[in-house]
C-alpha cells in the first residue's frame, strides 16, 4: 500500500499522489521518519551516573517515550550530571513516570 511521507496517510494501491500534500506516494514508510522530529529536547532527569541514566531511559521507552542520554562531552568519564531528554512534547508526561517510578522502584533497585 502505498503512503504519504508527509501526512502518514495510507492510500489505495494504484494512487501515487497524495492529494493532501501534493507529494508522491512512497511503498513504504521509512522508520527513520517514525522518529519524533528532530526538535527541542527538554532534560526531564539528572542522574549521577550512567547506569542511572540507562535505567531511566529504559524504563520511558516502555511507555513508547523516546529518550536521549546527554552529558557533557568535556569530561573525561561522563559521571555526576548525565541528562536524560526527551522531545518536549513529551516531557510532562515523562516527569511524572520517572516521579512515580523513584517514589516506587523495582525491588533490588539500587539508585
Ligand atoms: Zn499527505
């Protein structure tokens, strides 16, 4: 079937335009184009050290919130100030999972 890259709508086959957006139909939806657009991060967590990090990001992307670990290049070993960010659309939302998820960790849970 084919798509409209622009709109995401899916199209009988036979179409090869997308009258909407006036762009060619493409086969497929690449996934690269599923990623939320590459605008404003917003630093939704600080943690003290990259396994922190890790955790926290692990644990938004099984609520489907991309999220990006970011730390200042500068340093040697990235430890104290590791950001964890997410697209600012989501950033409300992914405050309040990791204020939920720290008032309750997983057992075993070391942070
Ligand atoms: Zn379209």
């Amino acid at each position: 079937m084919p798509f409209c890259p622009q709109c995401r709508y899916e199209y009988q086959a036979g179409m090869s335009r997308c009258p909407d957006c006036d762009v060619e139909l493409v086969e497929q939806l690449s996934p690269e184009e599923e990623l939320p657009p590459t605008g404003s991060l917003a630093t939704v967590y600080i943690a003290k050290d990259m396994t922190e990090a890790s955790l926290i990001k692990s644990f938004l992307e099984e609520f489907q919130i991309e999220s990006f670990i970011g730390y200042d290049l500068g340093s040697a070993y990235p430890i104290g100030h590791i950001e964890v960010r997410v697209a600012e659309e989501h950033a409300d939302e992914a405050r309040e999972l990791i204020a939920e998820f720290l008032r309750s960790p997983p057992e075993n849970l070391e942070l």
